[in-house]
C-alpha cells in the first residue's frame, strides 16, 4: 500500500517578547493509516500541528520548559574517521590504513573505548602545525593536491607547475618553522622519587610512545622507567606481583605482571580478580557497544552484562 507522506512542522510564537516553539507534523497525505493505524501512529497524534499562516491568533493550552545543553561532537572511531576522510575527498582507500596506522605509531592519538582521543603530544604538534603551516592543515588542502595529480596523470597539468605552485610558498614557511619551532621546549615534569642508580631526581619525560620515567642527569645517566598504572588486582599466575597496564609498541594496552621479567603473565584483556567456577582460568572483561562484560576466555562461561 502507498506510505502516508508526514511532513515535519516547526512553529515559533511571539508574545510579550517572549519565544515559544512548538514541533510537531501535519499530515499531507495518509496513506496505508487511512485503514490501519499502527501504536506508533497513534502516539504521533499527540503531535500533529494543525495549518498556521504567518499572524494567526493562537491560544496557550500548555506549556513544556526544556533546557537543551549544546554537546561536543563525537570522538572518531576508526570507522568514522574513514568516513570523514572519504567525505573530504582526503586520501585514496590505499591511503586510509596507514594514515590510521601513522597517527597512532607517533602518538599522536591513543584509543580509548575504541575512540580517538589526542595525546599531550598530539596536541603540541598541532598547534604547530596550525600556527606555522596553516595552508597544509586547512581541510581542503589535501583533497586539492590530490585532484590536481590526477590531473598530471591524465595529462592536463604539468608536474613541475603543480609542484612548484605547491613548494614556493612551503619553502618559506619551512624556514619559517626552523627558526621559531626551536624556541618551544617541552619541559620535563618532576615525577616525585630519586634515581635508584645516582641519585638524581627522576622527571617525566614524553617520548615517542608517550610518558616515561628517566633521569635528570640524562645523558650521563641514562636509567629510565615505564610508567605503569597498577589496577589493583593481583596476578593470577604468580600470586605475588600486582596485574599493571601496560602499552605495545603499537600503543595498544595489554596487562601483564609487575615481576616481569620473573613472572610472564599477560594479557590483552582487563582481568576482574576472579577465577571462573567452571575451569578455575582467570575471568576477563570484554567490551562491546552494550557494556562490559565478564567472561572466561578459556571456555564459554559468561556473566550477566553490567550496566
């Protein structure tokens, strides 16, 4: 049967120079409704607004105060950010998987519950990037280069005219860079301890796959520490050390033992502290868009989700 045609009416009401607005629908056409009506239907009755033409006389049956609070945009996921890549004309679909894989090897962003978020690091690099190089950053930038190589490979663009329309102005703002990138320093923070080898006090440092513990004496001392968060459970194959979150190379987070070398325990998957009352294996969070969920990941035993 043919849909019923909706059309979707926002109405704003002056008085006393105060705004009132009210949404609502009007039904153009009804369809299929004209014979059934669905619950869902009936609910939007509620809601339909009748015809209004511009100083109509209306009368205030009712008032709804609501209080809307402007929200952020939501973090990229790896799937979105391709989308917004793709929407921008940014990259080619052999480009997508190493753009992704760069960003995340110079840590520049970590994931966090499967979405981007930008590290200390990151932030410091765009705002250099933004003050010394702000035609490269613009978002068309990118897209533009990329359709006039295509235009060199089809032969309508001459390659050096691209590249040195491209490079004059680079130059300048390289030279630019050089001269007053080198004046910003990151400082080191203090991290609270001593060195155990000379002494010295430790600081925080930031480094390529983030923040690490290392000497002030550096380079004549050269001891250095990884920065570990313990989660306060301890480890179920050792029964002695405390399970301590840790990051690859490849900056995703693992769990492994703080005795390691002496104790090997790891994981990719936050355990919970509790044996499994089928095999006795350790239990583990897994995550999913419906929430956290416990299970054994050496058989199919799993827990009610949690909230």
């Amino acid at each position: 049967m043919t849909p019923a045609v909706i059309d979707t009416v926002a109405v704003t009401l002056d008085q006393n120079d105060v705004t009132f607005r009210a949404n609502g629908s009007q039904t153009k056409f009804p369809g299929f409704t004209k014979l059934y009506v669905s619950s869902r239907d009936e609910d939007q009755k509620d809601n339909r607004l009748p015809d209004l033409e511009i100083g109509d006389a209306v009368k205030l049956m009712k008032t709804d105060p609501a209080q809307h609070f402007t929200q952020p945009p939501a973090r990229y996921s790896e799937a979105n950010l391709v989308k917004a890549l793709e929407e921008n004309g940014v990259g080619r679909p052999s480009t997508y998987a190493p753009t992704i894989e760069t960003i995340q090897k110079r840590y520049y962003v970590k994931l966090n519950a499967r979405r981007f978020e930008p590290t200390e690091l990151g932030e410091i690099v765009n705002d250099l990037i933004v003050e010394f190089f702000p035609d490269i950053v613009d978002i068309k930038f990118t897209a533009n280069v990329e359709t006039e190589l295509d235009s060199v490979e089809t032969g309508d663009a001459e390659w050096v005219k691209v590249i040195d329309q491209f490079y004059q102005p680079f130059e300048k703002e390289v030279a630019d860079a050089e001269t007053g990138i080198e004046k910003i320093q990151i400082k080191d923070e203090p991290a609270g301890f001593d060195c155990d080898i000379c002494g010295a006090p430790m600081v925080i440092k930031l480094g390529r796959y983030g923040k690490f513990y290392a000497c002030s004496r550096f380079p004549d001392c050269r001891n250095t520490k990884a920065i570990v968060k313990e989660i306060g459970i301890i480890c179920p194959k050792c029964h002695e050390g405390q399970v301590v979150e840790r990051k690859s190379k490849k900056n995703r987070v693992f769990y492994g033992c703080s005795r390691y070398p002496d104790c090997d325990f790891v994981s990719w998957d936050k355990p919970v502290g509790r044996d499994c009352p089928v095999c006795g294996h350790f239990l583990v969070e897994k995550r999913s868009k419906a929430g956290v969920q416990v299970v054994c990941p050496n058989q199919d035993y799993q827990e009610q989700l949690q909230k």
